[in-house]
C-alpha cells in the first residue's frame, strides 16, 4: 500500500502545481519501491494531461554544428575536437546554405546551429579562419550563418554555449528561439576529478546568468537538465527548482529537457555506468511535477529509444528535434527513430503526435518576444493551433 504521506504528496503536487525540493528528494529515493513509481508516473501523466492536453509535440529540424571546436573539456564529450583531429569541422557560409536547403527541401522548419563554446579563445588557427572571412569571434560567424538559414527558409534555433547579452540581441531577428541547457546548478560539478573541472563555461553561475539574460531580452529560451554525471538527489532537484523560478520570473522558458548522460568510448567518463531506465523515468516524472503542468517537458527519443511508452507515462510532452536529413552530431552513436514510428508508438500510448516549430504555442501568441520579421516567417509556418501548419501524414512523417 502506499503510505498517507507518499499519497498527499503526489496529490497535493498535481493540484498545485508545485512539488517541493524536499518532497522531489524523498519521492526519488523512493523510486526502487514500484508503488511509489507507479503512484509518481501516474500524477506526472494527470499533471501533464491537464496542462498540455494528449498532445506530445516533436520538431523536424536540420542540425547545422557550425563548429565542433570548443574551449571546455566536458569529461563526457565527442563532439569536441581539437584542430590536429581529421574530424574537426567549421562550416562556410555556403555549406551552411546547402544544409538548411537540404532541410527545406524534406520539410523541415527548424535549422538547429549547435557548436562549441568560445573555440577562438583557446586555438590561434580558428582566430586565422575567422580573420580570414572577417569575423572577429564565432558568434559574428554564428550570426552570419543564422541570416543565411533564414534566407534559405528556416527558422534558427541556437544553442551556442555561453554567450553575453549583447550577443544574444544580435542574434535575437534571426533565431525563432535560442537555449543553453542549464545541466546542474551545483559548483561541486567542476571541482577537481567532476566533468566540469575544465570547463569554465560550465560555471553554474555564469550559465544562470545567461539565463536571466535571456529572460530580460524576451528570448524563448530552451533550458535543460543533463542526469547522471555524477550530482546528487538534492543538485537535481536544485536544479530543476532554478529552472521553474527562472521560467516563473521571466516567463522565457520554453522547454525543458531531461537528458540522461551516456557515456561514450575515448572519453574520461567512459566506465562511468548509465542511469537505470527507472531512474530517467522517474526523474522526469519528478520533473513534471516540479515545472508544473503547463511546462513543456522534453527527452531526447534516441537516447532511451526502448522505453518511450515508459517516458510518455512519466509526462514527457515534447520530443524535441527529430531530423530526417542530419545525425544527432551531440550523441552520433544514437540514432533518431524513424518519424512514423515515433508517431505510431505516440498513439499507441493514447497520445498525439503533433509537428512544431523550434518555438511553441504559447510563445507565438506574446509578439514581444520577436521582432517583426521573425513573426511574419513563424507565421507562416504556425497553423492557428501555434504548431506546423498540417501537410499530408505522408511527407510529414518521412
Ligand atoms: S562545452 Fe559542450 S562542446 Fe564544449 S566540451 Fe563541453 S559538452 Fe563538449
């Protein structure tokens, strides 16, 4: 039987709409005892149907990683490389316009610029490629790639590291959206011997401050939680608190995803083991509870592909980029499903599959957070749901 406390707990989070840090940490503990789970799972999927309804949204983007040099050294990174590697890779201006018009061609919407963080700080050869194109940082070459997406059609998305207000203004006509995944708020992370421990891009404060930043120059923003790289219950759980008063003050966030570390080959992370299916369940329950029911929750699909019935039960509303045309160059070992399948395991999970832009509904509907011409092109795509204008089943999920 469940006990009295576990029960109002579960309850009074639902219908509040709040679950606290103290409560998140007790019921995580608690994840091994199956009612508990199940009780957990079934308040996360009433919370999530009563904010966001059977919808489960999933975006069709091409991933444009304009470059994957970067100054930090995340224990657990590949998309990191060095300029000696045959692997390392900065996009011109032409190669970003062939991709995104690939995308546009197989109807995609959204043209994802990821890349690593600040890599002309730390490689004298990446400061002579700029130079050389006349730029004096990534992010003028950032900007100048985001105006050539959007000419092809697409609307950017960036996810580019740590970038300053002024940086963000000036990407702000070109970017639908942008985001930084938050990861853990917790400064232990980059103590000598934690995966952050040369990463100063990952300084907790500095990323809650882009954050804030954000929020004060009306950016849908996308934040995340990155599980399993060595924090504890209670960092978590900080965490996802941070990111509900951030989301709460401002009203700029836009998602939030859940990602579950996996550890890869060739990395100093490699022996460290993945996070039980149970516990990545369990945690996005949590975190429904905790963003409360009008949040749109993400989990990547290609990173627990064997359980997604079980992460749809736990509250999950959105699946974030899905691209027909490019890999997942974050986790390329991880293949993404197929759409159609994503659709027909979303339906049989009693839920519906709908297509979105990188910005949602929500945001749409509040034109202070973009500027004219960025409304006009989100416009044309938004049918008057907020989401993708509907095409026929067939070229939506091929
Ligand atoms: S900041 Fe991002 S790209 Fe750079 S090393 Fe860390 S995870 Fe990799």
């Amino acid at each position: 039987m469940l006990s009295n406390d576990a029960y109002r707990t579960l309850r009074s989070s639902v219908d509040e709409d709040f679950l606290s840090v103290q409560a998140a940490v007790e019921l995580a503990r608690s994840l091994k005892d199956d009612l508990i789970f199940d009780a957990l799972l079934e308040a996360a999927l009433e919370s999530k149907i009563r904010g966001k309804g059977r919808t489960v949204s999933v975006s069709k983007n091409v991933f444009i990683p304009l470059t994957n040099l970067c100054r930090d050294r995340c224990a657990y990174c590949t998309f990191s490389k060095t300029p000696d590697s045959a692997e390392a890779k900065t996009y011109t201006l032409s190669e970003v316009a062939s991709v995104a018009e690939g995308g546009r061609k197989t109807g995609c919407i959204e043209a994802l610029f990821c890349l690593g963080d600040k890599p002309e700080v730390a490689y004298r050869s990446h400061r002579e490629w700029l130079s050389k194109r006349g730029y004096e940082t990534t992010t003028d070459h950032l900007i100048a790639g985001c105006e050539t997406a959007f000419e092809v059609g697409l609307l950017p998305h960036t996810n580019a590291g740590i970038l300053t207000a002024e940086e963000m203004e000036a990407l702000r006509p070109t970017n639908a959206s942008m985001g930084l995944m938050l990861e853990n708020i917790s400064p232990r992370l980059r103590e000598k011997g934690m995966p952050h421990q040369y990463a100063p891009d990952k300084d907790p404060e500095i990323r809650l401050r882009m954050h804030r930043e954000a929020g004060e120059l009306k950016i849908p923003f996308t934040s995340g939680v990155l599980i399993g790289i060595g924090e504890d219950e209670n960092e978590r759980a900080q965490t996802i608190k941070a990111i509900r008063e951030l989301s709460d003050r401002y009203g700029h966030i836009q998602e939030v995803i859940i990602q579950p570390f996996h550890p890869k080959p060739d990395t100093p992370m490699r022996f460290v083991s993945t996070l039980e299916f149970k516990e990545i369940a369990g945690w996005i329950a949590i975190s429904r509870l905790m963003l409360g029911s009008k949040a749109n929750l993400q989990a990547p699909p290609n990173l627990a592909p064997e359980v997604l019935e079980l992460l749809l039960r736990a509250g999950v509303s959105d699946w974030g980029g899905v691209s027909p045309v490019t890999v997942d160059f974050i986790n390329p070992e991880a293949p993404w499903p197929g759409l159609k399948d994503l659709q027909d395991r979303t339906e049989q999970a009693g839920q519906e599959l709908v297509f979105r832009l990188p910005v949602y509904p929500d945001h749409i509907a509040r034109p202070e957070f973009f500027e004219t011409a960025m409304l006009e092109r989100i416009n044309d795509f938004a049918g008057p749901d907020g989401y993708a204008k509907k095409e026929s089943p067939e070229q939506e999920t091929a």
